[in-house]
C-alpha cells in the first residue's frame, strides 16, 4: 500500500458515537481540490461545443457559471475513488476497528477551491470480542486414504513444475498485475504531484468485453512504464463524465497464471519438506461430502471460536448483509430455484450472520496478533486463485472483480483486507494443529 504519502494532503479522523457506531471523517484539501477542478474546466474549455463560441474559445467564467455543478460532481467522483477511499480503510486499520459491513458515506461537502469533506457512518464492533483463543482443544480432520489422491497430488506437483520453465516474462490473459496510477496534466506532469499515486489490481482478460484492457496491458512486463487514456481506466475513476484523463502507470507487481508457483506456496504455509508440501495439497484434493479436508478444518475452526466467545450483531446490519448476498444470488442462473425453496430466507438470514461473525473474529485475532500483510502475502494469495483445486485453500473470497461482463480494476485496499484475513485464519489453524 502506498501509505505515508496522504497525510499532509488528506485527513481522516474518527469520532466515536457509541461503543459500535462511529462516524468518520475524510478532509481532502482545498489545494488538490483547486487543482482538479481547475483541470476540469479546462478540458471543457478545450472541448465544449457552444453556440456563438468558436471551439478551444469558451471563457472559463462561462464554464464555471454554468456547469458548475457538473464540475463539483466530477471532482467529488475522482477524489472519493483516488484519495478517499485509501485514506479511509488505511485509518480504519491503523485504528484497528472491526469493521461490519460496509462505510456508509453520509455527507459530502464539495465546494470549488475548498476542502473536500467527507463524513461516513460504520458499525464497528470492539477489539475484545475474544477471549485468549491459543488453550482451545482442536482435532482436524483427517484426509480420505485414498492412494489415488496421492497420485493426483504428484501429477499435479509434475504439471506446474514444467509449466515453470515454458513461460513468458510478458503480461498474458488471466494474469494478475498490480500498477501504480497517477493522472497528468497537459504538460505531462502529475496532476497532484509525484507523490500522490494509486495503487490497483488487475485480473487480465482477453474477453471481447475488455479488449481495450487487454491491448492497453498485453506483452508488458514487470516494473514497466507507460501512459495511457483507456477508457476502462476513465470508468473507474469518472464513469459518468466525458472528462479524458490521461494517466501515467507503473507495473509493480505480477502473477502470472500460466503456472502454479510451489515456492510461492511453501513460503505461504511455511512449508519445509517434500512431505509437508504433499500433505498439504492432500487438503484440498481429499473430499468428504463434496466439502474439502482444507474448508472443513477452516470451518471447524472458526465454529469452535464463534462457540467459545459468543457475541451478537444489530439486526440492521444482518439485513445489510443478506442484500449484498442476494445480489450476488440473483446473478446465478438457479436463483429461481434458490428463492422458490421455503427456507430460502432463513438460508439467506444464517449464511449473512456466520459471514459478518467470522470476518469480525478473524480481524480481532489479526489486529491483536498484529499480523501485517507484504506485497508477497497478496501475490501468494493470488497464486492460490490460479488452479480450481487451490482456490480451496482461500476462504474469504475477494469481491466480484467483473462488471457488466467486464474486468474492472480493483483498489490496493480490497486485496490487502481480504490477505488479512486469510493470512491471519492461516495463522490460527497452523497454531492449532500444531500442538
């Protein structure tokens, strides 16, 4: 995360209302404001098409006088998504606070040449949801004897260790790659100065939807420069305006899909020997009831420390929950036959309780634990994504990456929450089998 860079510029501070309710607030200053309007109406200067007014010749009062509120709702787009955004998550972690659900932004406060303020609402819960969970007794499941699965195990091992050495430093499709992002103006400059960058990830496709994507990032390759005005870029900073950006962007980080890294993934589980590495990929090819050894142990895990340390969540924010799980519900192709079931609801009602429950209790151990997440604990959890079997080794999934059938860039901060966790769920289950 590019962290330490915002704090002269942007100011976040927490105000707490009650013991799980606090408001936040995002100040951005007038300075960064002044300097993104003021660009704003220039690009209308230079492309408005006004009567009695030869292009590139609109005076800039006339812009302003008239589609100011256009311009205000274009900057307060662009600044919630480059500047707010990683403030706000950095000081909710920095804070430690467990958060439930999602930030509810409330007011904003957009004036041309001003600061920016924006106020949010979240429910949080407190950092001593637990007790010390290390003493409690906990036996895994074990494998299915199977031989067969060993030979799956050793196929698979043979598979990707050849992969490795028929591979392309390039940038392919199914790629991950993580950039830095930073507008410029029409000199070519940073817009808001070299220090002020973005960092997002990118899950690379070659689908007819993003073949803009896929030019813009094909045949690249690590720590690479360039710029650009694709348009996926604009969409995701200022989908609703015509304003064109042009944006300088630095390939940092790579994981290529064309194979399963296994160094990755021993450095991941803290794997030493031939033998720990064969068993550990047995988790996820051994399955009982359709359900891996790797999930059931997570999911054993988590019941035993939601059993020992009992607390409960406002029903406002339950049904918060079972929103965003029905929109991703009505996406699948069975959703019909899901809701036609009678104990749909109540399905819907459990599945959003054990998610919020499991999420706050893991992110209590990480933040007393003080678990810290690095660049390569997301590149290892991206490795896990590559191959449908290790996929089951990952247990907080990240959000939906596509949208409207396309591939959408997603922020630094949504990887590094959803590596937190995992990384820290690893670390409960390695502490507990190992006694």
């Amino acid at each position: 995360m590019l962290e330490g860079q915002l704090e002269q510029a942007v100011h976040c501070s927490v105000m707490e209302q009650a013991s799980t309710q606090s408001t936040i607030v995002v100040t951005v200053s007038a300075d960064l404001v002044t300097t993104l309007y003021n660009y704003i109406v220039r690009c209308h200067k230079r492309h408005s098409s006004i009567a009695g007014f030869v292009p590139g010749t609109v005076p800039i009062d006339y812009i302003e006088r008239n589609f100011k509120t256009s311009i205000c709702e274009q900057v307060k787009d662009f600044i919630s998504t480059f500047f707010v955004q990683q403030s706000l998550f950095t000081e909710i972690m920095r804070k430690k606070i467990i958060l439930l659900g999602n930030p509810d932004l409330r007011i904003v406060s957009i004036k041309a040449h001003q600061p920016a303020i924006f106020t949010f609402s979240i429910n949080h819960l407190p950092l001593n949801i637990y007790a010390n969970w290390k003493p409690l007794p906990f036996r895994a499941p074990n494998r299915k004897n199977y031989r067969d699965l060993d030979h799956q195990v050793t196929t698979f091992l043979h598979e990707e260790t050849a992969r490795v050495a028929n591979h392309s430093p390039n940038i392919m499709s199914n790629d991950w790659v993580a950039f830095t992002i930073s507008p410029l103006d029409e000199e070519q400059q940073s817009l808001f100065g070299s220090q002020h960058r973005a960092q997002l990830w990118l899950k690379v496709s070659n689908e007819e939807t993003d073949h803009e994507q896929y030019d813009t990032i094909k045949q690249r390759t690590l720590h690479e420069t360039f710029t650009t005005q694709a348009r996926f870029l604009q969409e995701y900073y200022n989908a609703s305006y015509d304003t064109q950006y042009q944006f300088a962007v630095g390939i940092t980080h790579h994981s290529k899909n064309h194979f399963f890294c296994i160094d990755t993934f021993k450095r991941h589980f803290k794997i030493k020997t031939a033998r720990e590495l064969h068993q550990k990929l047995i988790e996820v090819f051994s399955f009982r009831h359709d359900v891996s050894q790797r999930r059931e142990t997570a999911e054993m895990v988590l019941r035993l420390l939601l059993k020992h340390n009992p607390f409960s969540i406002a029903p406002e924010i339950v049904e918060a929950q079972e929103a965003r799980i029905l929109e991703i519900i009505y996406h699948n192709p069975d959703y019909y036959v899901y809701k036609g079931q009678e104990d749909f609801p109540d399905k819907v009602h459990t599945l959003a309780l054990k998610q919020l429950k499991e999420a706050a209790i893991v992110a209590a151990i990480a933040y007393t634990e003080n678990i810290q997440i690095t660049p390569q604990d997301m590149l290892s959890y991206l490795n896990l994504m590559k191959r449908p079997r290790t996929k089951e080794f990952i247990y907080f999934n990240l959000p939906n990456t596509s949208r409207n059938e396309r591939q959408l860039p997603i922020h630094d901060q949504e990887l590094y929450h959803n590596c937190l966790l995992e990384k820290t769920l690893n670390h409960i289950i390695y502490t507990l089998t190992r006694k």
